[in-house]
C-alpha cells in the first residue's frame, strides 16, 4: 500500500463515505487535538486568560455555532472538508482566536472586558444558524429527557465540586443521546471505542454507565494532581468540550433528522 492509499483509506474514505472513524485517524485526530491544546493553552497562558466562568460564556456561543454548522453539513446543506472534523476544528480555533484577539484590543482602548464583546460576536454569528433547525422528532426529545433524568437526580444528590457536576452531566448528556439514538432511533455509532462497546454488550446503555464511570474517576484524578490550578482548570475545559460538542450535535441531529 502506498503513501495515497494510505491517506484514502484511513482518512479520506472516511470523510467521503462517512462509514465512520477508525483506529488510525481516531489516534491521529486525538493527537492533534492535544497538540492544538496544548498550544492554545501556552497562548491563553501568554495572554494571561483565566479559565473561569467569563471565559467559558465568552467560549460558548462559538462552539455552539461551530456544532450547528456541522449539523447543517450533516443535514446537507454545507459540503466540504472545513466543515467536517478535522476541519471544522481547525476553522472555529481560528475564528475563536482572532475574535479573541480583536476583542481584547477593543477592551484595551475600551475597558469594555473582552468576555462581553466576545459573546456579543458570538451570539450575533450564532443565531442564523438555528434558522434551518426545527423540532421534528419529538420522541426522541421525551426519550432523551426521561432517561437523562436519573442523572440529573444523581448529581443533584451527590456533595461534589460544581464544576464537576456539570462535567459528569455533559458526558452523561453525550452517553444518553448516543443510547437513545442507537437503541430506539437505530443510528449507527461512528466513533471507534464506543462502536466496539456497544457491539460487545449489545446496547448503548453500556456506553454511558462506562463514561459515567471513567469521567468520574478522571475529574477525581485532576483533583487530587499537583499541577498548577490554571492548567488544571484548563484540562477540566478541554474535557467540557469532549463531552458538549459531539452530545449537543448528536442531540440536534436526533430531534430534527430523527425519525
């Protein structure tokens, strides 16, 4: 097998044919993703951004639009590689880091904090997008909402940090509308690890009882680390981001292409 073959194979046919990820570009986007954070953490560390409530509301409405656009290519009303992962990473770091940066010169000549501008932005490119989006399963809104509830009841029950409770409820989102997907609405799971699991066991109901699982464990191992606060805060957001981006996109694609 050649060079192209290789490409084709493990990473364009992918793209294309959308059969799903498979072990050598889930490694390779995996990687990349830790490269891209870790640079981008330098950057936040240069600039002297705190991770903190601010940050993440300035962040939000940006990842939303970039989670909207890559349901309208899942819908096909976009096409091309920008608006699939990788792509779409690649596209929203570069649009998050330059409004960053102009909205941190326009709090330096205004004293405005660069948050507000931020969300301002983010808000205004956001709301076109939902323009296409509409509520047609509403099945699986109530399925995702009734099994979701035991979750929330738990982490409304438990004494953990805030910030923890609402990471464990973003994977527990994540887990949930995989399950409903694949168990009622008979979607098929793209991503290699959960795909396996689910195979083996014959239900996505497994695939959330292990994230709950192993999201736990890994916020509790960042809790007890010695690392500095700031890049721990940082990890947490990263992980934030792991589990809301792929849940809000699955959960948008179930209640409007959901049958």
């Amino acid at each position: 097998m050649n060079i192209t073959d290789f490409v084709y194979r493990y990473y364009i046919k992918s793209l294309v044919t959308k059969e799903g990820y498979n072990i050598i570009n889930t490694a390779t986007y995996a990687l990349l993703f830790v490269f891209l954070s870790y640079l981008t953490f330098k950057l936040f560390q240069k600039l002297k951004l705190k991770i903190n409530k601010n940050f993440v509301l300035a962040i939000l409405p940006f990842v939303l639009l970039g989670i909207n656009i890559r349901v309208l290519e899942d819908a096909g009303f976009l096409k091309g590689f920008l608006f699939m992962t990788p792509g779409i990473w690649l596209l929203f770091l570069s649009v998050i880091l330059i409004t960053l940066g102009i909205s941190l010169l326009i709090e330096k000549k205004t004293r405005i904090p660069y948050y507000r501008v931020m969300i301002i932005f983010g808000v205004v490119l956001l709301l076109p997008t939902f323009a296409l989006v509409r509520l047609s399963n509403l099945k699986g809104l109530l399925y995702v909402s009734l099994w979701y509830l035991p979750i929330l009841i738990f982490l409304i029950v438990i004494k953990w940090s805030k910030e923890n409770k609402i990471l464990l409820g973003v994977h527990g989102f994540d887990s949930i509308v995989t399950f409903v997907a694949i168990d009622y609405f008979n979607y098929r799971e793209l991503h290699v690890l959960p795909r396996y699991i689910i195979n083996v066991t014959g239900t996505g109901l497994s695939f959330v009882i292990l994230k709950l699982i192993v999201v736990a464990v890994v916020l509790h191992m960042i809790d007890r680390s010695k690392e500095e606060e700031e890049f721990k805060n940082f990890i947490k957001f990263a992980i934030g981001l792991l589990g809301f981006v792929p849940g809000m996109r699955d959960f948008i694609n179930l209640i409007w292409l959901g049958q």
